[in-house]
C-alpha cells in the first residue's frame, strides 16, 4: 500500500515527521545532522530521503507538536510559526505560505531544543531556541542551516 | 525581727498552703522579696503571669513573623536540652522529634499560606489596576505610540480611575472580596490550628483548602478576565512550588504520617497559595520568581522518556567538572506520579546520574498548573511526553511512574 505523505493536512493537524531535517510538500526530506564538537554544535548536511518510503517502511514517525508562536514576514510573502515537541529537544520550524496558506517547508529536529522565537529579516529566518542559540535558515534553500551563535 | 498584723487577714488562706491560713502574716513572712498591695496576691505571681501572657504573645506574633526561625530556635533549645540531659539519643525522644518535624511543616505552611491570603487580598486591587494599565501600555507599543505622552497620561488616569473604584474594578466588589479574605481568612482563625494541640496536620490541610477555595472564587472575580486565571494559574503553580519546598524540607512526609496521606498532602499544596499576592502581582507585571524550589537526590528521580540526544555527554562532563551553572539551566521540573518523582528534564537528570552529583535542585510541579510554555497542564504535557509515539516505538508508553532505567542516547546522524 502506499503512502502519499501531506504536509499540510499534518501540520493542519499540529503534527510534524520527526525528519531531523527539513520536510517539504512533495515527499522530499534533506537531512540536517546536529553535531557536537568541543561545546560547538555544527550544522552538516546530510542525505537526500524519500518521506513516502520511510513512512511505509515504519521508519519515521509523526508526532504531535505545540506551536509556541509565529511571525508574519510581511514583505517576504511568509508567516513563520515556531515551537516544540513532547520530548524535551524538539523544536520545528514551519513556513507557511500567506498567498495561498500552503506550506513551503517544515524543519524538525530532535536536538535544536524548543524555538521560542522568530525573526524574518531578508531572505533569513532566524529562530532562537531555549539554550540561547540563534539559527538561521534560507527561506528559499532551508538545507542552507547554520548556528550563528 | 518580722512584724505580724494586729488585724487578722480577710483573706482566708489556701488549706496547701500553711503559712498562708495564718491571717496575720504579711507576704509568708517574705517582705523583701515579697509585696502585697492589696493584701491578698503576692506580686511575684502577677510578674509570672504577666511574663507567660507576654511571653506567649511574643511567641505568636515571633510565629507568625517568621515561622520557621521560630520553629529552629525552638528546636535549638530542646536539642540543647535533650542532649543535657541525656534523653538525645533515647527512641521516644527520636520519635517525638520526628513527629514534631512532621507537624512543624505544616504550622509553617499555614501560616504562610495564611499571611500570603492576606497579602493576596491587600493587594488585589491595585494589582487589577496595574494589570490593565499594562495590557493598555502593551497596546500602545503595538500602534508604536508607547512613549507619546498623551498616551502615557491616559494611561496613568485609566489605572487611577481603576484604583479609585472605576469601571474595570467596582470599588464594591474589591472591597467584598477583602471582606471576603478577612472573614474566612484570619490570624485568629489560623491561631487555632496552631496552638490547638489537637489539631493534626490534616486539620492544617483543610484550612489550607477553604483558604484556597475562597482565592481561587476571588481572583477571576476581581480580574474578570481569561488572562487573569492564567496569570493566576502560574503564580499558584509558583507558590505551590515554595510550598512544596517548604513540605519536602520541613515536613519530610518521608514515612506515612498517620493523619495524612499522600494525597491530602498532595491536595494541600495543589491549593497553596503563599505569597500568591505577590507572586499574581509580579506575573502580571511581567516580573519573575524563584523558580528553584528544594533538592532531591538524582536517583531518587524517574525519567519520562526513553531517549534523550547526545547532547547529554556534554552535560555529563559539564557536571562532573563543577562548571556546570544551575542557575542558568534551572532546576529539574519534577511531579510526583503513584509516590514517585519523574522528571521532564531528562539530560540533565541522566547527567546529574552519571556525574554523581549527590543532590540536584528541582521545581515540584503541581500537576494542574499549567505549563509555563504550553497550553495545557503539567499532567497533561507529562503525558504527552509518556505516549509520544517515539516512545512506544521503542518500548512502549513511559509507565505512570516514570522510568528508572536510564533513556538510551541517540546518535548524532540519523
């Protein structure tokens, strides 16, 4: 049987794949890793996935998640909603389309603790979490991930 | 040479007392220590009432002051006279002192609880006023007119108006709901329960609750508003978190006190409100509190998940070294489920366990507050968290009371 994974119907339902990564409308997950490295936490692009194949596979799950607040990017045409999961590292980023409500991507992680925060500024997300770090995302390339500081 | 009267007494005398049924005596023979102004009370008595009567009024507004110095002091004197006289290390003395602790946290309970009422009532209106002048300040940051002065005069009128009996807070109803403090919640009242050698530390509790009863009608009343019974809701989620500091230290409840269960004690600081008055104050004007409310041992503690990120090891060495800052992360967030305390902050809990810290500082959760982030309880997000379908996957919903087993820790790429 196949799966056909919808974006907006899960998040419409205050859900999220627990992709560690980024999730978008048409089935595609880019993996983002977290890593440590002497108190530094990096940011290192992984694979490319299929959410359809994981999910018929039991491989990933799809979790509830508490919006903690959103920001509307005014001129950049996006409302920007941010928050957490039940288990105490989540955190996600929601891109939502205000032409349309759709959703452009989502961004999940088990280890970027809750985003408290957002901030749309050009082209840049930047979400702020509850360990005091500060991540920017492309809104147009979202894999394009960092930790500023 | 004592002289004797001429005339005999009409002061019969007290069949004990000899020397008192010779009516022509003055003072037992005593004059110098002794004197009699009306001819039948010696002084010295009078002194010695006076002194207990004044002795005990210190006593009580010294309790009522500041109860647990009190208490300490109280129990430094009996410490120092059990270990004179020997009985330190007898077993009725360890039980009686063991008790004693047990009934002690809950006179400091009351009274706090008592006084924080009060201090609730006191400060209700002006905390009703302050409350909309600020919700009227936030919304003139939103149109960007905050610093304009003629809004910040109008402001300052509204929040006078209110405080005057204006139309946000009929004077009426704030003056009733004081009224409504001070009838079922008074010193007197709460004395008591104090002084009643009767009265158990369950009778204590269900003071506590017809206090909580009546706090918990007159602030939505007064406030009139759903943000208020938010507010409110985090400030008594404070409170009982001093207040549960306060049972766990002072009171222990470590064994099973006969006219307290679990439960009751449970109950008693799901509705306590110390300092709830100022607490409610400074939430609403956006201050803070202490959020750091007691200690536990770190095995003492139960997980609420099964795993946790790696970044857990960090944490570990963090804590092992010393250099970890509490006061940065905060205390663990712990709630009591079926007797045991489980945490939601699982890293640092697994941390504290492996670095061996021998104590970590924790938040006792009331599980009916609400979550300081989310919308919903703390039993609520507890379980969420204990039916989280990453959970399940690997091993099931978390059990009631928690894990002991420590959660496994994810791997970096996955």
């Amino acid at each position: 049987m196949s799966i056909k994974f919808d974006l907006d119907k899960e998040w419409k339902d205050s859900s999220l794949p627990v992709v560690n990564g980024i999730a978008y409308p048409d089935g595609r997950v880019e993996k983002v890793y977290v890593i440590s490295e002497d108190r530094e936490r990096k940011i290192e692009i992984g694979e490319e996935l299929d959410i359809n194949a994981l999910l018929s596979k039991e491989e990933i799950d799809i979790v509830e998640v508490a919006e903690l607040g959103q920001v509307d990017g005014l001129n950049s045409g996006i409302i920007v909603h941010y928050g957490m999961g039940f288990m105490g590292g989540d955190g996600f980023i929601v891109v939502e389309s205000k032409a349309d409500s759709s959703i452009k991507w989502a961004a999940f992680f088990e280890d970027s603790n809750p985003f408290e925060r957002a901030e749309v500024v050009g082209d840049a997300i930047y979400a702020y979490n509850n360990l005091g770090e500060k991540w920017r995302f492309d809104i147009n390339n979202p894999v394009d991930v960092s930790i500023v500081n | 040479m004592i002289a004797s009267f001429l005339i005999k007494d009409t002061y019969s005398g007290d069949p004990s007392d000899p020397l008192s049924l010779n009516l022509y005596v003055y003072c037992f023979n005593n004059p110098i220590t002794y004197y009699d102004p009306s001819g039948h009370w010696p002084q010295w008595l009078d002194n010695i009432g006076n002194t207990i009567r004044d002795g005990t009024i210190d006593l009580i507004q010294s309790f009522w002051n500041d109860p647990e110095e009190t208490l300490n002091t109280a129990n430094d004197y009996v410490s120092l006279a059990a270990f004179v006289t020997g009985v330190d290390d007898t077993q009725t003395y360890q039980d009686m002192k063991y008790i004693g602790v047990r009934v002690e946290g809950g006179l400091v309970n009351a009274t706090n609880v008592t006084k924080g009422t009060i201090k609730l009532a006191e400060t209700t209106g002006e905390v009703g006023a302050n409350f909309v002048a600020h919700t009227i300040v936030s919304t003139g940051e939103a149109f960007g007119i905050k610093g304009n002065q003629k809004f910040i005069q109008a402001v300052e009128e509204k929040r006078k108006e209110i405080l005057t009996g204006g139309k946000a807070l009929p004077k009426a109803i704030g003056q009733g709901i004081v009224d409504d403090f001070k009838t079922t919640i008074n010193p007197s009242k709460a004395y008591d329960y104090f002084l009643n050698p009767n009265a158990s530390l369950h009778d204590v509790a269900e003071y506590q609750m017809s206090a909580i009863n009546t706090a918990m009608i007159a602030v939505p009343t007064a406030q009139g508003a759903t943000a208020v019974v938010k507010y409110g809701v985090r400030a008594i989620e404070k409170a009982t978190a001093i207040l549960a500091d306060r049972f766990g230290t002072q009171a222990a409840f470590a064994g099973g006190y006969g006219n307290v269960s679990w439960s009751a004690v449970d109950r008693a600081m799901a509705s306590g409100i110390e300092n709830t008055g100022v607490s409610f104050a400074k939430s609403l004007q956006g201050g803070s509190s202490a959020r750091t409310f007691g200690t536990l041992k770190p095995n003492e503690i139960n997980f609420s998940q099964r795993t946790v990120s790696g970044t857990v090891l960090q944490y570990t060495q963090d804590m092992a070294s010393g250099i970890w800052d509490w006061s940065r992360s905060g205390p663990l967030r712990v709630m009591k489920r079926d007797g045991q305390w489980v945490s939601y902050d699982n890293r640092r809990l697994m941390a504290a366990q492996n670095a061996g810290l021998e104590s970590v500082p924790v938040q006792f959760v009331n599980p009916a507050a609400l979550h300081p982030e989310l919308p919903m309880t703390w039993e609520q997000a507890f379980l969420k968290r204990f039916f989280d379908k990453r959970n399940i996957r690997i091993g099931g919903a978390i059990p009631s009371s928690g894990l002991n087993a420590q959660p496994n820790i994810l791997p970096a790429r996955r």
